[in-house]
C-alpha cells in the first residue's frame, strides 16, 4: 500500500498563491517553456543544504538554471560500471543534451556533509565509517581533500575544506570524457564558488592565484 500523503496545508496554500500571482503575471512565459524546451545557460551543483538559494543569489528567472543538489555538491569521478549515478547522469545531461555553456560548482560555508567528512577523518564519527552509512561512502570523496588541509589551523580547516569540495568536484568534473572535450574546446568552462551564509559573502576560484577571492 502506498503510503504518500497529501502535501501540508502550508505548502498548499503558497502554491495557490503562487498561481495567483507569479505564474498569472508571466503566464506567456511559462507557456512558451512549456513548449520550447528548457535551454539553460549554467549547470550549478551546490549543496542540499535548505539555506542554500542559488537562484536567489544570483536573481535567476525560471528556465536559466539547470541545477543539480547533493550532499557537499560533490561530483565523484568517472565511473562507467552502469551502476546508478545520480550526479554524474545530471552532469551528462547538462553537457551532451543541453550544452550548457557553463558548470558551476557552489560550496558554502557550515556545510554538515564537509563537517561529517571532517568528524570522521578524525575519528569522531564512527558511525559515517560504516559500510552501510550512504554519507559516509559520499564523503569518502573529500577524504583526499582533507589530506591536504588537516595540517591548518583548527578555525581555518572547515572553510578550508569547504573549498576543497569545490576543487575536488572540479578535478572529478575533469575525468568525464565528454567534459573535458566540452572544455577542451572552448565550449563550455568550468567555475568554483563558496558562498558564506551569515554575511552573503561570495567568493570565486581564480586560478591567477590558485586560491578562491571574494567578489
């Protein structure tokens, strides 16, 4: 027996709301998105994390963003065993489907996925170690990325590993045939972001000076 529910009243009565007025006010628009297709300009992958609104930060209108979420916008390696892969079926389809010119990767700043990766590298978090713990073998992917921060400071290696997970997706991106041709040729280009909650505070990898700056 399916065991669904009907949606919360709350949620119900913001969609009535929304019809109302967004949707009524642009109807053409969603029409013509309706019959023309989604054609996306950027492919963003960020973080599950309910705080993070990446339409909002960079003031997107329906239909511009293709945006893919997961824990500590991680994007493993290539891995073609035909098993299931969530991200890297979403990365194909941005790239060889709907050719987008751009990949984003959005970190942030108190992101639990970094910080679980944090407690279990060190020892605090046996329960992620477990084989059946699906964030722990998602986290596994930073494991390399903390190789390369946990000499910091203790207050600098969050946020420093925060950043790491952009970069390492941004590496893992890389080993995709199809990305890297894209990229290759000029077709489409890669970019790192971090984002800190608190302050709004946005900061972009430059590779002039291998380091994230703030915008």
């Amino acid at each position: 027996m399916h065991r669904a529910r009907p949606l919360p009243q709350y949620l119900v009565q913001r969609y009535n709301g929304w019809k109302a007025t967004s949707y009524a006010e642009n109807h053409a628009w969603f029409r013509r998105l309706a019959s023309e297709g989604q054609h996306p300009r950027a492919m963003i992958i960020s973080c599950c994390d309910s705080r993070v609104h990446v339409t909002s930060l960079f003031g997107a209108d329906t239909g511009e963003f293709f945006i893919h979420r997961n824990i500590a916008n991680l994007v493993p390696p290539y891995e073609p065993d035909g098993d299931h892969h969530g991200t890297s079926a979403a990365v194909e389809y941005a790239v060889t489907a709907l050719k987008v010119a751009h990949v984003i990767v959005m970190g942030h700043s108190s992101c639990g996925g970094v910080q679980g990766c944090l407690d279990m590298c060190e020892g605090r978090a046996p329960q992620l170690e477990e084989k059946t713990s699906f964030v722990g073998r998602w986290m596994d992917i930073l494991r390399p990325g903390y190789e390369k921060v946990k000499d910091l400071p203790p207050e600098r290696i969050s946020k420093a590993l925060e950043q790491e997970a952009v970069m390492t997706s941004i590496g893992n991106l890389l080993s995709f045939p199809f990305v890297r041709e894209a990229v290759d040729s000029e077709d489409m280009t890669l970019h790192g972001v971090w984002h800190e909650i608190g302050t709004g505070k946005l900061e972009v990898f430059d590779p002039a000076v291998d380091g994230f700056v703030q915008v």
